[in-house]
C-alpha cells in the first residue's frame, strides 16, 4: 500500500464511522420514540380495562338492585291462588 491508498482508506474509515455513528443515534431516537408510543398506548389499555372493570361492576349493582325490588315486590304482593 502507498501512502495515498492509505490516505483514502483512512478518509473512508473516518467517513464510515461518522455515517454509522449518525444511523446509531437515529436509531436510538427511533427506538426511544418507539418505548413513549408503547408506554402510552399501555396507559390507554390499562385505562380502557379499568373503564370495563368499572361498567361491569355498574351493570352487576343494576342487576342486583333490579333482582332485590322484584323479590320485595313478589312479597309484598301475593299471587292469587288457583
């Protein structure tokens, strides 16, 4: 090797680690992007399940108040007989 080669390969090399450090830290950013949008999106799950957990206990007390009054109201009101 001569000394202009190695100038050239020395100049690629130099070129080379700054476009890879470059696509490291695009990378990285990308990647750090990527963990926000999962955390959030984790948030909205988690907030859409307690949202669930929270309509269906709603729903159970309905139905539990509604099965309450008809058995107060089949006592308080005798069936005739036959």
């Amino acid at each position: 090797m001569n000394v202009w080669s190695e100038g050239e390969l020395c100049s690629y090399l130099n070129d080379f680690s700054e476009r890879l450090t470059q696509r490291t830290e695009e990378v990285h950013e990308s990647l750090r992007s990527l963990s926000s949008s999962t955390s959030g999106i984790c948030v909205a799950l988690e907030n859409a399940t307690n949202k669930f957990a929270i309509l269906s206990n709603s729903q159970f007390i309905e139905n539990r108040v509604y099965e309450d009054e008809e058995t107060l109201f089949e006592k308080s009101c005798p069936k005739p007989g036959i």
